[in-house]
C-alpha cells in the first residue's frame, strides 16, 4: 500500500496509516513485543479475554498503536477513549455496559481519569460487573450489573501518578524505552515507501539521528523533508535535503527542538544553570510545566544535560557545552544540589 503524499495532507490521517497493523510488522520494543505477544497467544488459545495491559512511556513510542495492534491480534473490536473523558462514574458506567464480549478498550492517558471513574473500574476489571446506584442518601441502593469479559489497554506517560489498586489489576505491564538509530532507520524508511517518496539511505540516517529516539517524530520529520525536498530539491530525501530542511524547522543535530532549545537557554543564560523550579522554568519559556515535564525532560535527562535535583532543575556540563559556552566551577548552592541529585 502506497500513499499520494499531495492528496494526504492532513498529517493526522497520514499518521494512521503508517501505524503497524500486527506484532510483526511492528520495529523495536523487542523486549515488550515478545512479552506481549505471549500474553495474546495465550488468550486465543484459551478462547478468554486477554488480561489487562498498562503501557507506560514518554509520547510518541507506540502506545496507542500497540493497543490497535492488541485488537487485531485478539480479532475482537477496539473501542478508544481518554481518561481526561472519563470524569464521572455514569461516564465509564456507559462505556462498560455496551462492551461486546473479548473487546477491547483503550484509554489514553489513564493517569488522569477522575477518581469515582477510577473505583467503578476497579471492580469492573477484576470481576467484569459495575454496581450502578439508585436513589440517593440512606435509601440508596447498589445494583451489581453484570458486563462482558474485556480488555483494558491502558496507557500513560506518568506511571507513578496511577493509585496502586488501579495499578496492580494490571495482568501486564510494559514500560516502552526510546528507539536505537537502527530501528528508527527502518521505521522511516518503510514510512517513505508508504508515502511513496524517493529518499536516500544517508537522508533517512540524517533524520532518525534528530528524531529523539521517537518514531512519531521520525514520521513528522520526514513528511517536513519531503515538503522541503519537493519545493526546494528534486523530490529526493538525501542528506542535504534533510539538513537543510531541519535546520528550517529548528532541528538541531542532537535532535533538541525549540522547547529543548529555550528550556536550555533558560537554564544555562537566565538562571545560571540552576537550580530552578520546574513552574518556573516553564514561565521563562513559555510552555505548560507539563510539556516541560514530559516532553522536553526525559530526553534531555536521557543526553546529560538536564538534572532533577530536590532543588530544581539544573544544567549540566554538557548543556553549557552544547551553548557553545565553558562550564562554570561547581561551588554553593550548585554543589549542594548535585550531591542531593
């Protein structure tokens, strides 16, 4: 299957469709791919709904395709959500009494599902029934309604944020890690083939170098070369093309974006390399302390140069580095912080 990269302008849909559709098609998470493949065999084999998946992992690493490869594996519907969606009791009632039997539901970032949602789902996973209430006051009355067998897939970007009884009626938990070059290659490469663009094995390099070990952004950074090398080259991804057209677009060599770019400068240019709040931190560049948190920061903790003290956040010698400025001698306050990080 090929798609027309001028009639597929909505990156949305574009994105869809180079989603993996099965285990095998899916490239790296080796580790999670052969754990969870187990667990789904496993259930066929016994005619039962699989048990419960929790992924875990910053955005971009596969979470919402596993849960559609999760379905198709299972042969059974997908039915998808979000915890923010899901505020009041009657709003996950509603959703579990019209599942069909072995479906499959998905709710995105489960961490911030509402608390009275929380605990209706507790019982629902464990013994597939919700206790719906009537009336109100001492005269209320809990009628258990029994619900299909299903399977949760859930997914966050802040584990440690879930309440440990939601947690624990997980059956399996995976945790999805950052993607290596090699497999990012592959990834864009099979996105280009879909796209039908021309591209060049230097190109690809190029680009899965700055993608920050995500194949949501390799996707992106792709379709921004393509649109480069269209307008501006002969329609080739190669290596000039791709540096040209990410040095547009503010893609630095390492990867680091604008909001990595600013939250860098703040550190190392307006506080001195810290300690800083995180909230503050977040007024000096402009973004929402959670963007901060997970977007920017796991990866550049994951380069060295972020730290994540008790006081704030700092700079580390790389960062000043990768400023094109000298590292200043650790001393006071600063010192204080790197022996608590």
């Amino acid at each position: 299957m090929t798609l027309n990269p001028e009639s597929d302008s909505d990156d949305a849909v574009v994105e869809g469709a180079l989603r993996p559709g099965s285990l095998a098609e899916f490239v790296g998470q080796e580790r999670v791919k052969s754990q969870l493949g187990l667990v789904l065999e496993a259930a066929k084999r016994r005619g039962r709904a699989a048990d419960h998946v929790l992924l875990s992992g910053p955005p971009g690493l596969g979470k919402t395709t596993l849960a559609s490869i999760i379905a198709t594996e299972l042969q059974a519907p997908l039915r998808m959500t979000a915890g923010p969606a899901l505020q009041h009791a009657g709003d996950i009632a509603a959703v579990l009494s019209s599942l069909q039997p072995g479906e499959v539901l998905f709710v995105d970032e489960i961490h911030r599902t509402a608390r009275a949602a929380e605990e209706l789902l507790y019982l629902a996973m464990e013994d597939f029934r919700i206790d719906v209430v009537v009336g109100k006051g001492p005269g209320a009355t809990a009628i258990p309604v029994e619900i299909e067998a299903f399977t949760l897939v859930g997914a966050t970007t802040r584990a440690g944020l879930l309440p440990s009884p939601l947690r624990d009626r997980f059956g399996f938990t995976a945790h999805l890690d950052f993607y290596d070059a090699d497999d990012l290659e592959i990834i864009i490469g099979r996105s280009a083939g879909l796209l039908n663009v021309p591209v060049e094995s230097a190109g690809v390099a190029e680009i899965a170098g700055r993608c920050r070990g995500t194949p949501r952004i390799a996707n992106r950074l792709l379709r921004r070369v393509r649109d480069w090398a269209q307008i501006h080259g002969d329609g080739v991804v190669s290596e000039s093309s791709a540096k040209a057209a990410l040095e547009l677009y503010e893609v630095d060599a390492l990867g680091l974006d604008r909001i990595d770019q600013a939250v860098l400068d703040a550190l190392v240019n307006r506080f001195a390399g810290g300690p800083v709040g995180l909230s503050t931190l977040a007024v000096a560049v402009g973004e929402e302390p959670e963007t901060i948190e997970t977007v920017s920061e796991p990866f550049l903790v994951r380069l060295g140069m972020l730290l994540r003290t008790p006081r704030g956040r700092m700079a580390t010698a790389a960062a000043w580095r990768h400023a094109g400025l000298e590292p200043p001698e650790a001393g006071g306050q600063q010192q204080q912080a790197l022996d608590l990080a």
